[in-house]
C-alpha cells in the first residue's frame, strides 16, 4: 500500500530502527517533565509502532496530567458571550483569552469555523501556530447541547432534565451537586454512581436506592453508612456486608430492634450527623480491601474494571479490549491514554469526556463521531483533518483550511516530518496550551495531581481567579445555619451563606432544600466546590500500582493502594473467600 505520508514515515522507520531494546523488547525512559523512571513495554512498542508514533517522552503520570489539565467541569464562572453580548455561565474563568459563546450558538449554524483557516507557515512551530488559532476559533462556554433541560448550570453532560451543578453525567434527573453519572435520579452531593435513586453523599454506587453516606456499593435499599456492601436492605453502618438486613454497625439485628435503634437517631441534627460520619470513619477502618477492583476483566490490571479484556494500567473502564493508561472509558478498543467517551477504536493520547463514536483519533479533544484525526479540537462528525478547532462535517482541513485531498496529504507529510525532526510530534498538547488555568482544572480536583507548585514547575499555568462576589446583606455564616432542618425556614432560600473558612459564597436551591427536609438531612455548610473537591479526592488518579503482600496467602500482588497506607488488603482470591 503506497503510504499518503511517505517522508513522515522513512523517519520514524528510521527512528524505530535505531531503538535500543532490552531482551524484554522493552525500553526504560525517564520522564522529561518529572525525571522519574518509567518502563515501556514490549506490547507498548507495538502499540505505538503500530499507531506510527514515536515512544513517549512523558511518564504515564505526566501524560494523564497533560489531559487532565486540558479541561475544565467542575468549577463554573460568570462571563459575557462574545457572540450575544449577554452573561452567560462558563467554564472559562473571568478575563480569559478565549473567545466564548454560548453553546446553544456554538453548536449552530451562525457562525463558520472555516472563517478563521490559516496557511501553515514553515519556519514556525505547529504548536505556536496551533495556539494563535486556538485565540481566534471560537469555543463553547459549556460542554453540553440542547438535549438538556431546565438544566443551564450543567457542564460535560448530556440529556439531563432540571439538574444544577452536575457534571460529566449522561441521561439524569433531579441531580445536584453531582459528578460522574448515568441513568441516575433525585441524588445530591454524589459521585459516580450508575442507577440510583434517591441517594445522598454517596460515592460509586451501581443500583442503589435511597442510600445515604454509602460508598463502594451495589444493589443496596434504605441504608446508611455502608462501605463495600451488596445487595443490603435497611442496614445503618457496615463494611463488606453481603445479602443483609437490619445491621447496625456490623451488627445483625431484629427488626424491632433496628427500627428501634433508627428511630431514636436524628441524622437532620448537624452535630449528631457528624458524630455519625467519625463513627463510619472508624469503621471502615476495619474494612478488608481486594487488591483491585475486577469484574469479569481477563488479563488485567486496573481500578474498577469491568467486562473487560487485555488491559493495563486503566481505571473505571467497562467493555473494553486492549487498553492501557486510560481513565473513563466504555466499550473502546486497541487504545492507549485516553480518557473518558464511548465507542472509541484506534486512539491515543485523547480527552472526550461525554462524547462517542472516534476511530483512528490522535492528540486531540473533545472529538465527537469523527475518524482520522491528529492535534484537533472540538471536532464534530469529520475525518482526516489535522490542527483544526471547531470544525463540523469537515475533512482534508489544516489550521481550519480546506484542502484538496492530495495537497491535504502532501502538506500533512511535510508538518509531520518537519513535527518529528524537531521532537513535537507524538504526544498531546503542551501546558502552553491548555485552554483554562491549571488551578481550574480537572487535574486540580484529583488528589495526585493538585500539587499547583509542581504543576508550575512543569510550565501549567497558575491563575489568580477573579470571581465576582455577591454583595447581598443577607448573608449567614456556617455556624450561624439552625442545626436541625426541621428548624429551617424557608427565609434561607433568600440568604447567601458565606463560607469564610474557604472564602467562598453559596445558596440554597428550593429542590436541595425540599431534598433535606424529605430526607432528614441538615443543610451543608461548605461551598459546593469544596464538597466536589473533596469527593473527587476520594480517589487517587495515578497510573501507578503497588506490590503488596496480602497478609492472608502472603501471595506478592499488584495493587491500586500504597503499600505504607493504613487499609487492610487482600488478594483478589482472598477477598472473595473472606467476604461472602
């Protein structure tokens, strides 16, 4: 088959041949950015041979950072469309270099990123010229399109119905405060769950209805406090239970005796709730942990696998075959470093977060329906294009140009070469380039990577944000808030509660505040950011896994947890012996 890029390719033949391997066929690299070791694989070699790109320079850390720092779900400003003129919500902090118009216009037909193509210029860099463009194409102020409703304070999300400050969640209802989602209704202050209904600060959890405080768990009713539990119905404080009713506390009960013991606890009094959440702390202490989270997954190794095969070093993925380094991903194939999306083949070093359907996708973000791609973003239903921005039902485009399919493949030969002789080519976007400040950033929210002081080290860049503050009188601090719900008014609705320990100003919702009254649960008293941040904490999103020793077979295995950490592990075997 005659090659389409045939200068591009004698090069990286070229430097293939050249590749010093061990007798793994491996090779140890150290990181550019971080200095630490890392190992590329021999399956790695044959991935990037096959993808015809060249061996990373980027530890995995360092490359999941680079994405992670590509966008921004969480944190939501105010600002002013430069299409309409009008305040809209955004993702991009105030003063922004970007130019931001609201979604409803950015996904239509007003405006034609064709408008903004420029000509490559040869004796400047890609990335140079990539960001001059990135300043001039226009970019959605959220990620989302008009299958939402009543649902503006959203971002990542789609087909969502009367929900405020959700993010990267598809087809939900009623969700407040809420990351991570699918299928999912009435849930407040939740993280990561699939099929629920009625839950409150719960975190990963697979069909749960009704549960409150209630982590790692699945096809759990009416509970509370639970961690690592199955297929529970009315139980309050348990670790690693299994098919039971009426525990309290890891203690199996009647049922007079358990409704007894629920009545008698006020859980809408702060102070008690409190006392409740260090009780539960200190339980979990107690909690036996599988080295890692698998489900159906052969030849493995990740966190929170499932239905999957031949994939390393992934977190949160279901049905998908040969992946490696990647987070968020469904049903995807023969990819590496990529995360979030569905229905992915052929990818590496992306960011899609709630999009679907790419093939062949490299270096790029935020790419929908779309095959043939290299350094794009925010592409929509095109193929073969390359350094675009913006485009939609486009192909043979450079720097959003239109191009002949022969010049298109003549001019992209030239820019790759000319990309890999001056090593820029083969990994996803510089930190010079990351469209919003480090601190406002996916990577921020993560615990392994909040570290801002490192991230400046490595070129991110650190913002001073500017939030306009609400000068409403009617303010309340946290302490001044009554301490049991059934003692707040509805005058609440009114106030602005100041967060003074964070510096920051939030306020009620009538659907949270009906949400607290319903279920007993007393009003919050930190900042939704805050409580975001601290649930996306929660987890420790490194691409690095442990040898442990479990303490129960004294097999050597591999793990997601730090082998100095305080949880007891076990071996997957072991786990599953001991908790039945």
């Amino acid at each position: 088959m005659t090659s389409k890029t045939p200068k591009f390719d004698q090069a990286l033949d070229e430097y293939f041949s050249k590749l010093e391997l061990d007798e793994k066929g491996g090779q140890w690299r150290v990181c550019r950015f971080s200095g630490e070791k890392f190992y590329v694989r021999l399956e790695d070699v044959e991935f990037y041979k096959k993808m015809r790109v060249p061996l990373p320079t980027l530890s995995p850390n360092e490359r999941f950072r680079s994405k992670l720092a590509f966008f921004n779900s969480y944190q939501l400003f105010r600002g002013v469309s430069a299409f309409s003129g009008k305040r809209i919500v955004s993702a991009y902090p105030p003063g922004t270099k970007f130019k931001i118009f609201e979604h409803q216009a950015w996904f239509g037909d007003s405006w034609d990123p064709l408008e903004y193509g420029r000509n490559f210029v040869d004796d400047k860099s890609f990335f140079t010229q990539f960001a001059d463009l990135q300043k001039q194409v226009p970019r959605p102020n959220l990620f989302t399109d008009t299958s939402n409703i009543n649902s503006d304070y959203t971002n990542a999300s789609t087909r969502l119905k009367n929900c405020f400050l959700a993010f990267d969640s598809l087809d939900g209802e009623n969700l407040y405060y809420f990351t991570g989602g699918l299928n999912v209704r009435d849930c407040v202050d939740c993280d990561s769950m699939y099929e629920a209904e009625i839950c409150y600060e719960a975190q990963k959890g697979t069909k749960l209805y009704k549960c409150f405080f209630c982590e790692l768990s699945e096809g759990c009713i009416e509970s509370y406090f639970l961690f690592d539990c199955r297929n529970c119905t009315k139980c309050f404080g348990g670790v690693n239970l299994r098919n039971k009713q009426y525990v309290f506390f890891n203690e199996q009960l009647t049922k007079e005796e358990y409704e007894k013991k629920i009545a008698k606890i006020n859980l809408g009094d702060f102070e008690i709730l409190k006392e409740y959440k260090n009780k539960f702390k200190e339980l979990k202490k107690g909690a036996i942990h599988p080295s890692l989270h698998l489900k159906n997954a052969v030849n493995s190794i990740g966190e929170t696998v499932e239905n999957c095969r031949d994939c390393y070093f992934v977190y949160y993925i279901a049905e998908c075959e040969q992946m490696a380094y990647s987070l968020g991903c469904l049903g995807y194939k023969d990819s590496y470093d990529v995360i979030g999306g569905t229905n992915g083949g052929k990818c590496y070093e992306v960011i899609t977060v709630s999009t679907e359907n790419i093939y062949n996708i490299k270096f790029s973000a935020f790419i929908n329906d779309s095959t043939d791609l290299e350094y794009c973003d925010l592409l929509r239903n095109c193929h073969d294009c390359f350094g675009c921005i913006g485009l939609r039902n486009k192909s043979f485009c450079i720097f959003n140009k239109q191009y002949e399919e022969s010049e298109y493949w003549s001019l992209v030969d030239d820019i790759k070469a000319k990309m890999l002789r001056e090593g820029g080519y083969g990994e996803f976007f510089p930190p010079a380039l990351m469209p919003v400040p480090y601190n406002a950033s996916y990577a921020s929210f993560y615990r392994g990577f909040d570290d801002l002081e490192i991230a400046k080290r490595y070129g991110y860049s650190i913002e001073t944000i500017d939030v306009p503050s609400d000068d409403s009188e009617d303010m309340i601090l946290p302490k001044d808030l009554p301490q049991d719900i059934k003692n707040v008014d509805d005058a609440i609705l009114e106030k602005v509660i100041f967060d003074k320990e964070n510096g920051k100003k939030f306020r009620i919702t009538p659907y949270e505040l009906s949400f607290y009254r319903t279920h007993n649960l007393p009003l919050p008293r930190q900042h939704p950011d805050l409580r975001i941040k601290r649930r996306t904490n929660f987890w420790y999103l490194k691409m690095q896994f442990n040898d442990l020793i479990c303490p129960k077979c004294q097999k050597k295995v591999l793990s997601y947890f730090d082998p100095k950490g305080p949880e007891t592990v076990y071996c997957i075997d072991c786990y599953h012996k001991e908790i039945v």
